[in-house]
C-alpha cells in the first residue's frame, strides 16, 4: 500500500501578480525549444528518415502522429464492428468473407474491407482458407459485454467532439452527453424520472463487473457490519460485495428512481432482508449510518467544491474509525497518462462537470473533508480505476448534525 503523504494539491505555477515580471524559460526548457526547433525542420526530417541509428526513431514517432491522426477512424471501424456483431460471429470457429458478409448484412466487397481494418487493428486475425477468428484484443472484447456497450455508448461524445474548438470556447449551449447523463444539467430531483436514467444506468452496471472484483480483491470488507454505497446507481457494486461477504449489511444511496431500479435488483437477488437502497441527493440529503462506505467512479463526476462538500457530508455520517474506499480512474496512472487527461479530461468537459484528479488531488480532498490515514491499495487494473481507502477518526465528529 501506498501512503499519500503529502498534503499540498497539485496546482499549476501562477504567473507573477501585479507588477512582478513572470520568469523566463529555464535552461532546460530552452534546451528543449532548440530541440523542438531542429524536430520541425524539413531537412532534420529527411536526414533522420535515412539514418540508420535513428530511422527506427523517427519511423515510430511518424507512425505515433499518424495514429494520432487517423485516432476517429479506427474507433469507427470498432464501433462497426461491435454494431455488426462481428466478435459475436467469430466466438466458435473461423468463418469465410462469404459466410460473415451474409451474417452481417454486407456485401463481399464492404464486408472484406472491415475485416481487413480490423485486422490491421489486432481486433480479428486471418486463419487458414482465407477465413477469419478473433485476434486477442477481439476475444477480450468479446468477453467483456461492457466494453461494447461503451463503444455504442461513445456516439454522444464523438458528436459532442465534432467541434472540438467550439466547445472549449464554450461556444456549445447543450451538448449530446449532458442529455445522455440526466443528473449533470437538472437543477432539481424532481426533473430526473425513471425514463431519463435507464440508459446510463444500464451502462454503468454493464460496465461495473471488473471494476468491483478489483475493488474487492484490493479491501478487505471481512471485519465491517454495515457497507454504504454512495452513488451506487443499480445496485450492480453492492450484489458483488453480498456475494463475497455474506455477513455484511448493504446499504445504497442514489438518486430516487435510480434507488428505486436498486431495489429491484436486490428483490431479484434475493437481498431484500440484507440491502436497503435510498432515494435521495448525497450533497445535501442525511447519510445512512455505516462502519465502510464506497465512491466508485463518483467523484470525477463533480467539481471540488462539490466533492469536498460530499466527502465532508460522508464523514460526518460515518461511524468513528470507518473505513471510505474511493475506486475511480484518475490522472497521471503511469502508463495510461492518455486515459485520464486526454480521454477523460475531454468526456468530462462535454458532459458538463467534472474532472479527472490524481491520487494526490484526491487525497488533498479528503484530508480537507476530516479524513485521516490516506492510503492507495494496488489496483489489477489502474488504466480502468484507481482504489484510495481512508478513514475517519475513531474519536466521533463534533458536527455530526445529519447522522441518520
């Protein structure tokens, strides 16, 4: 486990105030300048590309811009294929162009063309006879129904991106993903029916299955009684944890048609004598007494100033020395720094609120909001979400006014 020391948030360096100058470039930045300047010019450019030393170099950071380039279109050739239900198709044995075209609805010509892209994709791979099966990365997808309801999902934010300057500027009055998510733009519980939260919430327990057994495997929830999910849409988290930790109490705090969709998913599973789903706002609304409580992808949703209100409003209702497991992808997850800034910073801005944080971001939020012993569990799969636990003080809080 890694101990989130320090306390300071991270923020960019300000330029001086009032008459101060702002300093100058370092030397390091002007030895990065003067080496930008020589990667631009052309005659560096054809020089490097017939070097052996650094042609391998200069070939891969050519094929790196081009991906970057060409980024729209392999997403839509794996949107077609998940519409086309081409890894569905491919799950037993190989098949023909012939075969698939006519499963597919497509003519030879269109259908050998998509398999063509999605080999060079590594999403299917050509067997033997000219037929096609799964690649790796299509067999993953394959097994994991959740990806592709993301991949349908992202319609609403490739619209939203089709200007992109346009909404940086805030120049785009309602965006396609605001709609989708009914809570990011209502200004009151009562404008959120049922109608306007199916869809996302379908999404969010469809995609749920990996990220809960990896917050399960990274916490223990072996010595608490009662564990709250705050946020915890469907109820798909907390069926997860019933099922590997049979002698704890579930309780669910969502806004009141999607608590109403949890209910239904304990009656199903048989939870009723064990979970407790609760319609209401976490802001404002008083929280369910618990021993552990979970935010899993729930505060990338919001802004700081409305983080730090919840996270303050959770440890006062939390019981003395409980324990808060916050799951959700961050920025700066070594190896996926794209995931977080780029993906995530861009889905965010459309939708309308929020922002990816870092761990240290994060941590700074909960100290503020009372918590103590700040720690960040390993993850199996930090691309998709990072877990961060902490704990409240084990003597009881002077302002706890809304313990319920």
């Amino acid at each position: 486990m890694t101990v989130i020391r320090d306390r300071g948030i991270e923020n960019n360096t300000p330029l001086a105030a009032g008459g101060d100058f702002a300093p100058g470039p370092s030397l390091l930045d002007r030895a990065f300048m003067l080496r930008d300047r020589l990667f631009a010019a052309p005659w560096f450019q054809r020089w490097a590309a017939g070097v052996p030393l650094v042609r391998s170099i200069a070939r891969r950071q050519a094929g790196a811009l081009f991906d970057l380039c060409a980024g729209f279109v392999y997403s839509q050739v794996l949107r077609a294929c998940v519409e086309l239900r081409l890894f569905e198709h491919l799950t037993g044995p190989p098949l023909s162009v012939d075969d698939l075209a006519a499963r597919m609805s497509l003519s030879r010509e269109a259908c050998e063309r998509l398999l063509l892209a999605a080999a060079s994709l590594k999403l299917v791979a050509r067997r033997s006879h000219g037929r096609y099966g799964l690649a790796m990365l299509g067999a993953a997808l394959a097994g994991n129904p959740g990806i592709a309801d993301m991949v349908r999902h992202h319609r609403h934010l490739y619209a939203d991106l089709a200007d992109p300057v346009a909404l940086l500027r805030g120049e785009v009055k309602e965006t396609a993903l605001s709609r989708y998510w009914a809570y990011a733009k209502a200004d009151a519980l009562g404008e959120i029916d049922d109608a306007r939260v199916a869809e996302y919430s379908a999404l969010m327990s469809a995609s749920l299955a990996a990220i809960a057994e990896d917050v399960l495997d990274a916490y223990s929830f072996a010595r608490h009684k009662v564990l709250l999910d705050v946020g915890g849409g469907e109820g798909a988290f907390l069926s997860a944890a019933a099922a590997r930790w049979p002698h704890l109490r579930l309780k669910l705090l969502d806004l009141p048609p999607v608590a109403a969709r949890a209910r239904e998913r304990f009656a199903r599973a048989g939870l009723n004598e064990r979970a407790e789903a609760i319609g209401g706002s976490f802001l404002d609304a008083p929280l369910p007494r618990a021993d552990a409580a979970t935010l899993i992808r729930v505060l990338l949703d919001h802004d700081d100033a409305t983080v730090l209100s919840l996270l303050t409003n959770l440890r006062r209702s939390l019981e003395p020395g409980a324990t808060l497991v916050v799951a959700e992808p961050m920025a700066a997850t070594q190896g996926a720094e794209a995931m977080g800034d780029a993906y995530f910073g861009f889905y965010l801005m459309a939708m309308g609120r929020g922002r990816p944080r870092t761990p240290k971001q994060l941590a700074d939020l909960m100290l503020g909001a009372g918590f103590e012993a700040i720690k960040r569990l390993p993850a199996r799969r930090p691309f998709m979400t990072q877990i961060i636990a902490a704990r409240t003080p084990e003597a009881a809080p002077a302002d706890c006014g809304n313990c319920k």
